[in-house]
C-alpha cells in the first residue's frame, strides 16, 4: 500500500530550524501527492489524537520562521519504562506501549509518521519501530548538538552564532568596567555549545560538563596570571551543566558543600538536579569569597568585580541561520523520501556534508564531547597561550 498520509511531530525544546525541517517534508510530499498532518505538542498530540492537516499554500517560506508551527511538548509515553531498573520487566512493558502506539495510526488516519526530536523523542520512535515496526522516520533535533547519529543537528549553529554574539557584545562592557564576566550557556549534559561560541568568541576561560573543572587551577589560577600578564577584563563561557570535580568541590566551594547538593530537588530517577544551582551565580559567589584573588587584581591596578549572564531560553529563540535553514530543508526532503521509498526505522542524518541515513536506534544515542577532540586542544591552548606569551 502505498503511504498516502503522514503525521509529523516535534518533540522536546524547540530549536530554530524545526519549521525549516517542516518545509522540506511539505515541499516533497506536496510534488508526490501525499497529504501532512501535523500532530500538536509532540507525542503528546499522537496519544491524544490532536491534529490539524498542513497546506503548503498557507505557509510561504515557514523554513525561514523560528520554532515549530505544530508546537512541542517533553511529554513522553516511555517515562514510566525509564523508572523500572528490572530488563524484563521495562522490555515488556516497552512492547506493551509499542502496541498501543502502534494502533493511533488508525485513529490518527495516517500511514506513516515523521518524528522530529532529541535522543527523548526519537528514543520513543525507535521503540515503537523496535517493538512494534511502526512505519516511522526521525529527524534529529537539539541546539545542543549532542546527537550521536549526525555531525550536526539543526538550531545548533544558530544558538552558537547567538552565544558568540552575546559573548563579543559583553566584551565592551566587561572591558569599561574592567569586570570579569561569567556567561552561563545551554547544555546540561554535552559542551558543544560552550565550547564552539566560547572558542569563537576567544573566551578566557571555558568550563563544560565533559571536564569537570577544578575551581583552584582552571579558574582562580588562570585569573590570577592573566591579570599579571596585564589583562584588566576577562570572559568565562560556563555551561549549565558544567561542575566542578568532587575533590574541588570538597576543598574549595564554601557556598555550597556536599549536604547543600544532597537537599536539591531530585529528577524523577532521583538524580539531585544540578541545574538549579545556576553555576555561574556560584562561580560569582565563590570568586567574590576570595581576598587573595582580589588582592592579585589590586597589585596589577584593578578593583576585583564579577557579574553572571544567564542565556538560558535566549538560545533557542529567534529565527534560524542559514546553515540551519538549509539543513532543516534537507533533513525534511530526506525524511520524506525515505517515506516514500518505505525505508522505515531510519533517522536522517549529517555525515560529513551528506545527508545520509542510519538505523534509529543508533543514531538516537548521546554525544559528548571526547578528550580527544581537537576543541578541547584549542581551548586549553587558547587560555594558556594568551597570558604566558605575555609574560
Ligand atoms: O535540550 C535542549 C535544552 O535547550 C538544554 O540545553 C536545556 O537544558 C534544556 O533544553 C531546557 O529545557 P526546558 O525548555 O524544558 O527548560
């Protein structure tokens, strides 16, 4: 049977880019004669039947508008799988969800499904591809590029261009008030978008989840030299999810101990939820604690003072680059056609400047940033080469 009708969903944060993936799937299926329905608020809008028919003549250059026209939500069917730690039991209940989802193809009246999202929402794809073999294609997701499957996923590149702006911009008023600035950016598990906007932006210092940092030699040591070598203004790129190592943690922060991170809210999986500590706010707290740093920056003609930036929900926002416009388009094309040749179980995705395909259930996985990349290279080249060449 040929697929004449197919749902689209987007899942999880909103990333610009998403309305371009959108564009590129319309585009496709309006020149094959296949009919889109968007399903509202991601998986959510599937188990509830929420729905609306996309017509590609109401929506002239979508790809060029940030977020997602069909909204999204972090609903996902497969949370009470995650809690259960016994493998039998989550592999039956994960078939039994698979089934159920399976039978809202009838009620939805589609053939097939795309799914647009993180590891989450493809991780719910590739289950019901798995358990129930859904006819179903994903197309990956997230600013913070922590991907497995493809080099780059859409909106990254434009929440790094964003990052990089603000962190240049800061530069003018961290250098009239001679301040240091401590700018906190998205990514609670993966580095990638502290890491390429701080880089870009030549950030003095750049913490990332990856390299738990030691606040003595990565922070308060660095400060330190560079204001010998003369530098009056100094920019740190932090991630939200960045976090000191637990030997630094235990000998130097004195505004949060252990038993401050054991009273935390928990996540479901019970997992204390470091984000809402707010690194950067610590980082100024902490750095404000030191008199020795403070007395470093006095010898050398400056008055210690420090200030946080949060980014937060400022990196998603707007509308998308360029780059993420045309690889949302590309994505979408490659989705619809892998629809039509009824090649299901596959995610789209950037290998090197192609887009290819891969099965779902590989390329839905994390990814981090390894020891070996050469951005980890350049950023410890980067801090440290600056003030030694100076002194
Ligand atoms: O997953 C993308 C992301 O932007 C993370 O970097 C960030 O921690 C999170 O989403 C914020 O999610 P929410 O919009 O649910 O607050």
């Amino acid at each position: 049977m040929a697929i004449k009708k197919v749902g689209i969903l987007t899942g999880g944060g909103d990333a610009p880019g998403l309305n371009s993936v959108l564009y590129g799937i319309l585009l496709k299926a309006f020149d094959s004669g296949i009919e889109c329905i968007g399903i509202k608020k991601g998986w959510k809008g599937f188990m509830e039947n929420i729905k609306e028919p996309l017509n590609i003549a109401e929506l002239d250059d979508l790809h060029t508008i940030g977020g997602t026209l069909i909204y999204t939500s972090r609903y996902n069917p497969y949370k009470a799988v995650h809690k259960l730690s016994d493998q039998k039991e989550k592999e039956e209940l994960a078939k039994k969800i698979a089934t159920e989802m399976a039978s809202k193809f009838k009620d939805l009246d589609i053939d097939a499904l795309i799914a647009i999202g993180g590891d989450d929402t493809l991780g719910v794809a590739a289950a019901m591809f798995k358990y129930s073999n859904a006819k179903i294609i994903g197309v990956p997701k997230t600013i913070d590029n922590d991907l497995l499957g493809t080099h780059y996923t859409f909106g990254f590149w434009s929440a790094v261009q964003l990052a990089s702006n603000v962190m240049d911009n800061l530069t003018t008023t961290a250098r009239s008030h001679q301040r240091v600035f401590i700018v906190e950016v998205m990514g609670r598990d993966a580095g990638f978008l502290t890491m390429y906007s701080g880089i870009s932006t030549g950030a003095d210092i750049i913490l990332i989840p990856e390299t738990p940092f030691d606040l003595e030699s990565d922070v308060i040591d660095v400060l330190k030299n560079r204001v010998r070598s003369g530098y009056k203004y100094h920019l740190i790129a932090c991630s939200e999810g960045a976090y000191p190592s637990k030997e630094s943690l235990l000998r130097d922060f004195k505004t949060i101990t252990k038993k401050t991170i054991d009273n935390l809210p928990k996540d479901e999986y019970g997992n204390p939820l470091l984000l809402s500590l707010k690194i950067s706010k610590i980082l100024v707290q902490e750095l404000n604690l030191r008199d020795d740093l403070k007395e470093e920056f006095k010898k050398n003609g400056v008055d210690f003072e420090c200030r946080s930036v949060v980014l937060g929900h400022t990196m998603r926002a707007g509308t998308p680059n360029a780059f993420d416009r045309i690889l949302g388009l590309r994505f979408g094309l490659a989705a619809m056609k892998q629809v039509i040749k009824e090649d299901f179980g596959k995610m789209v995705s950037l290998q090197g400047n192609k887009v290819l395909t891969m099965p779902l259930e590989e390329g839905a996985r994390k990814k981090y940033i390894t020891k070996d990349s050469d951005k980890i290279e350049l950023r410890d080249l980067l801090v440290k080469v600056r003030y030694k060449s100076k002194q």
